[in-house]
C-alpha cells in the first residue's frame, strides 16, 4: 500500500473530515473550482474536507506518519494562478471550503473569518455594518493566499498588506496544536505567517481589523495605446510626491485579448470616498476613451470586487512578475518590451496577454511598519516601487513553453535592463510569483533567517518543508 493510500485509511479511521475520492461529484466540484487549469489537471488521490480547526488538527494527525515528500497540498479557495501551488497530483489535497463562518465583533472592530470563505460573502457582511475591510480585489476570491503572503487590497495606500491588518491568526501546527499567533502570543510566528506562506501550519482563521466605510467612489476606464505614457508619467510623480493622497489605488494596465483585436489600456482607480479625487483626475480624465467600457462611479466594496469573470474558467493561467523602483525609464522600457514580446504570442489560439504596473507606495510600507511589522524586508528608505505583472490565459497545453519562456525572457530583460539603470528592487511579491522565482529569498537574508528560526520552532520536524507541496518553500 502506497503512503497516500495509508493516509486515505488513517484519515477515515481517525477523523471525521469528509473523503472525496475521484469519480465522487464532489471531487470533481473541487477540482472545477480552481481558477486555473493548471490547476485544475493536478488530479489528487482525494480532497479532505475538514470543517473545523479539530477536524484539520485530526487530518495531520492521521496523515503524519504515512506521507512522503511534497505529498499534500493545502488550499483555501483555489483563485491564485501559480501552479502547483495548492494542488497536488496523486497526493492528498486538504481543501479548507469547509470551514466556514464570518463573525464581527463591533466593541473590538474585528471581523473573523473563517479559512473557507470568499471575499465576496465577507463584503457583504462587513457593508451591511457600514464597514470596510481589507481583502483581495475580487469578490470570487478566498483570504489566505492574500493574508499569508502579502496581499494588495483597495485600502493598501492608507493600510498597507492585506497581512499587515491581519491581528491573529488561528493555526494549526504539524502535531495537531491549535494555538493563536498575533502580537500577544506566538508573536514571531504572528510576523512569520505576514509574508511566510503555508510553511508554518494550517491557518484556520484569520481576523482582521474593520473600519467605518461607506460607499466609495472607482472603476475601470478605458483607452488607446497612444496615452499610456503620460499615464505612466502620471503614476511616477504621484508616488514621487511626499504626501501622496493613501485614500486611492490605481492600477496601469495594458493588453491583447483575441476577443478585441487589439492592445487597449485599462487604469483601474479607486478612492475610499464617494467622489473623485484630485488625485485621480490625471488617471481617469484622459481622452479619448472607450466609453462603452468605461465603469466609474459610485459603488459598495462588494460592487467593485464583482467581476463578470467569477467563476473558474477554462483557460490555463500564468501570472509572473519582478519589482522595479518608480522610474519613468525602466516602465517605459518595460512597454516596449511587452510588445515585442506579444509578437512572439499572437498566433497562440486565444491568447490574452497583458501586463500592469502595480504600485506601491511609500505610505503602503510606513504602515507596515507601524502595524507591528511583516516579513517582506520592504524599507520606505529605499522609496517607492512598483510590481511589474504579466498575464497570461491561453486555451492549448502545446502552448504552454513558449507562454512560460517569452514571459521569463521578458521579466529578465526587465531586471537587467533596471540593474542597468539603478533602478532595480530585490522584492518579489509572492503573488505573482512563479516556481522558477525565489520570491521568500527577496526578503532578505535577516527576515529569511527569522523565518528560519520560527520553522524550527513551530515545526521541528519540518512537515511543511518536506511533506508540503508548493514551490515556495524556506531554503
């Protein structure tokens, strides 16, 4: 008998979490509901289905001494695009969609939110209050990949990470412990799980802080490639100036969708206030526009985290990015380098293909700082910076290597050409990382080490390191 199939016995023996085994319908909803297919053809040997912190704690109990190398997978809700990283072929994945529940308790201005949930059942909570929270930017999306390993919400500018307003995590060790990390207790896992990933336990819950929030104002505008440079411009000095208005996002993003015809941009904005800002004008006043396209206006948190593509959709998916400091030149650069790139993938059957400039600005990481810390070794010091991402969905697996190598080529071109030009950042945000990246070594050797120490710690016989699956794991 195989190890797997051992733990698949020693589960049903000693836990009541639910066994979904292939052919069962709800193996293959499991399966569906991933976002990408590359994750969705990662067959497990079964799904677990805990529905409580006791039910994951009695699942690696049972599963400890049977399971081998880079056996078991952990996923929450299955939206994050990087392969492999919460699925598992032939292994065992423990799906959290069991564990549910949203809890707001008003006197602590705390909302609990349980490993299971999507952002969009969360909103809706938190809105009916006259509450914010922050959370992903799309609706169909679950909290634990954005609040252990960073995370961008719309209040990042004002509140940094999603992880940074993350207050406790409920955990659940390799050996079956159950304990609450946050500033009080387990203080250092507390920081280790802001950035660290799943290498430290399960977490089952997280509660964040809420705050009043009412109806905001934001959207989607847009436009032709010949305005995507001042736009560019724009972006830069806003991150430039000393007291950037933190009450907005803004997102720059331009690409090709087969369906279009043709590379249109899009700025995606947001403003916690229900009006348009000055600071946004630059971002959503330029002309001409797509305005059958165009979505600004006045919404709930919720609305603007709706998106019409919610559901899993048949695509494979990849998202890959690098960090550059706020320079006009090397975002320029890396425009002209995404058409050429683009070049190399317009014959793909499908193919949409787009990249953004996502920023982070200094007051994000003063945040940070001031919210008790995170493991990401961002330093305000060192200024502002931005996330350059690809995307790319596409329809046929043959595709898949010249997908995967134009955008490698791309992103190192990028770094080289920042080096170049001293506008190069060692952080890579974990989110949009790829296995051939080592995003946790982008924190630096300091916070690698405290990360380090708290593995020894809380999992001395490193079941996560070795029995975990992902490629993101300590080295």
């Amino acid at each position: 008998m195989s190890s797997v199939s051992e733990s698949i016995e020693a589960v049903k023996k000693l836990s009541s979490a639910p066994v979904h085994l292939p052919g069962s319908q709800d193996y293959e909803e499991l399966t569906s509901s991933y976002f990408s297919e590359l994750e969705r053809e990662l067959r497990p040997a079964c799904f677990l289905t805990p529905r409580s912190a006791q039910e994951v704690a009695d699942i690696l109990k049972a599963t400890k001494p049977f399971v081998g190398p880079s056996e078991v997978a952990i996923c929450g809700a299955g939206q994050q695009a990087t392969p492999g990283v919460a699925n598992v072929l032939d292994g065992l994945t423990i799906h959290l969609r069991g564990l549910r529940g949203i809890e707001i308790d008003k006197e602590r201005n705390v909302v609990s939110i349980a490993a299971g949930e999507r952002m969009g059942a969360v909103y809706d909570a938190v809105v009916a209050e006259g509450l914010g929270v922050v959370g992903n930017r799309h609706s169909s999306g679950g909290i634990g990949g954005h609040a252990l390993q960073g995370g961008l919400s719309y209040f990042s500018y004002a509140r940094g990470f999603i992880c940074d307003d993350v207050i406790n995590y409920e955990v659940v060790l390799a050996d079956g412990d159950i304990v609450n990390a946050n500033a009080e207790n387990n203080r250092e896992l507390w920081i280790a799980l802001k950035g660290g990933g799943n290498n430290f336990g399960i977490v089952t819950r997280f509660d964040l802080n809420v705050f009043e929030q009412g109806p905001m104002w934001g959207g989607k505008v847009f436009y032709f490639q010949p305005c995507f440079s001042s736009q560019i411009k724009s972006l830069v000095e806003y991150l430039q100036e000393p007291e950037p208005d933190n009450s907005v996002h803004i997102c720059l993003s331009l690409g090709y969708a087969a369906a279009l015809g043709d590379i249109v941009c899009m700025n995606d904005v947001f403003c916690s206030r229900p009006a348009k800002p000055e600071a946004l004008e630059p971002f959503t006043d330029i002309q001409p526009q797509i305005d059958q396209m165009n979505s600004l206006g006045v919404n709930s948190l919720r609305e603007l985290a709706d998106e019409e593509f919610s559901g899993a959709v048949p695509n494979r998916v990849v998202k890959m990015s690098t960090t550059v400091k706020a320079d006009f030149g090397i975002l320029e650069y890396a425009v002209a380098l995404f058409r050429t790139s683009f070049e190399k993938l317009r014959n793909v059957s499908n193919i949409l293909f787009s990249m953004t400039f996502e920023p982070l600005p200094l007051p994000m990481m003063e945040q940070s700082i001031s919210r008790g810390g995170n493991s990401l070794g961002l330093d305000p010091a060192h200024g502002p910076l931005v996330v350059v991402m690809f995307y790319t969905s596409w329809d046929q697996p043959e595709d898949d290597e010249v997908v995967s190598s134009v955008s490698k080529e791309a992103l190192e071109r990028i770094d080289i050409e920042a080096q170049s030009r001293g506008v190069s950042a060692q952080y890579r945000y974990l989110n949009y990382a790829l296995p051939h990246q080592d995003p946790l070594g982008s924190y630096g050797p300091e916070n690698n080490a405290r990360l380090q120490a708290v593995s020894a710690k809380y999992d001395p016989e490193r079941f996560f390191q070795k029995a975990g699956v992902g490629p993101f794991k300590l080295s």
